[in-house]
C-alpha cells in the first residue's frame, strides 16, 4: 500500500478541518447535505457525460493504483533480462521458449515471442512501440477523467453558491430561512474546491506518473530485447541498460 497516498489525504484534510477549527468554527459548520449533493452529483454527471464506457472501466481500475501501485523495479528487470541474454547465449534464441511460456508480463512475454520467431530487430521495436503508444494513451486518457472533474468539481461550486444566493435573496423577508441559503452558497464553494485540489487533480496527476514509468519499463524492454537479438552478452546487456537506473 502507497503509505504516501493515504498521509497526503490525511494532512490535506486535517489541515483544512483544523484551520476551521483554529479559526472558531464547528466541524457542523461544513456539513450541508444539498451543498455535497449538488457538486459530488454534478461533478460525477458531468463526468459521466464526457467520458466513453471504455475509459470509464479503465479509470475506475487506475484508482486502485493510488493506493496500491503497479510494481515497478527497473534493476530487477534489468537482471531479469540479463538472464534472457544469457539463456539465449547458451541455448539460442529458442531456449527462450519455456522462459516466455512462464513469463507473466504481457508485454515483456510479446517482445520474447517475436525474438524468438526470429523477427528482425526493426519490426520487433515497430510492433512493440506501438503498443507502448497504445497503452499509454489508453491510460492515459483514463487518468484524465479525474483532471477533468477537477476542472468541473469548483464551477459546480460556484453553481451551488449561485443556487445559495437565490434562495437567499427569495427569503430576505424571513430572517430565518437566510442561514440555510448562505450555508449551502459559501460551503458548496468550499466543497467544490476540496474536492478538486485535495483529492481529484492529485490523483490524475500521480496516475499520469505511474503511467509514464509503465511505459518506461516497456522501453527498456525493448531495448533489451534488441540488445539481445544482436548477440550481446549479458554484461554488455545489464551495462548498456543501466541508465534506465
């Protein structure tokens, strides 16, 4: 579990409750169940509308790697393939085989078949490139979803004022139906503001990052693949790839 996430969230939140506290407010003072219906609901309408069935379903399993991010270990696949280049040292390229059929990763399991069936070193970086842009952008995309509720999340706020200050200014008459009115105006604002900056645009925005190391591993899978299909010996391989260190 990413120990990071869960403090970030923590402190993020503390903060703002113990600011509200410092300054003489209630934690009730927060708590306005039209204001929470108007931005988390609008919020996650507007989503829905904008984003594809596809993208949705992605971005929903992207949200489990705020918490628990995908296993990135650059050194220990570069050992991993140093072990590749000295098995097909040995046993040639075919002796990949039965490492290929364990392999669990899909990508680096593609990039063995086709060293294996003998493709040419330009195809096998063609064919896996594409991939990487493929994946990339499909993540990519999803991990979008959570900026672009971050950028509706404060306009569906500032709606909820707007809403706020209508029904105040309707009830200017009655003392006593004001306080609702400005309640839901001033904490649909704080709401739709939290909401986006302590939570939503840190989430695209570590999912991007955990992206882009995915594809960094992919590359230097490639490029160890190639490494390998060229006849380098396992030192040769482990040195040429250790600056992706």
């Amino acid at each position: 579990m990413d120990i990071l996430s869960l403090l970030g969230i923590i402190i993020a939140f503390a903060a703002l409750l113990g600011g509200n506290f410092l300054e003489g407010g209630a934690l009730q003072s927060l708590v306005n169940i039209p204001a929470a219906l108007i931005v988390f609901g609008g919020t996650i309408g507007a989503a829905l509308l904008q984003t594809p069935m596809m993208t949705l379903q992605r971005s929903l399993h992207l949200f489990s790697w705020v918490f628990k991010p995908p296993a990135v270990s650059f050194s220990g696949q570069i050992k991993q393939i140093a072990q590749w280049a000295a098995i097909a040292r040995r046993s040639g390229l075919l002796g990949l085989e039965q490492t290929a059929e364990k392999e669990s990763n899909l990508f680096a399991k593609k990039a063995l078949n086709l060293l294996i069936d003998g493709a040419d070193t330009q195809s096998i970086r063609r064919i896996l490139e594409a991939d990487i842009t493929l994946d990339e952008q499909r993540d990519i995309n999803a991990a979008r979803v959570y900026a672009g509720m971050g950028g509706y999340a404060p306009t569906i706020g500032i709606i909820g004022a707007v809403m706020g200050l209508i029904y105040v200014m309707r009830n200017l008459a009655d003392p006593s139906q004001l306080g609702s009115g400005i309640a839901i105006a001033f904490v649909a604002t704080i709401y739709g503001v939290a909401f986006a900056n302590l939570l939503l645009l840190p989430i695209a925005n570590k999912l991007i990052l955990y992206v882009n190391q995915q594809s960094q591993l992919k590359e230097l899978i490639i490029e160890g693949v190639l490494y390998i299909a060229e006849g380098e010996n396992p030192k040769s391989v482990e040195m040429k790839l250790s600056g992706y260190l």
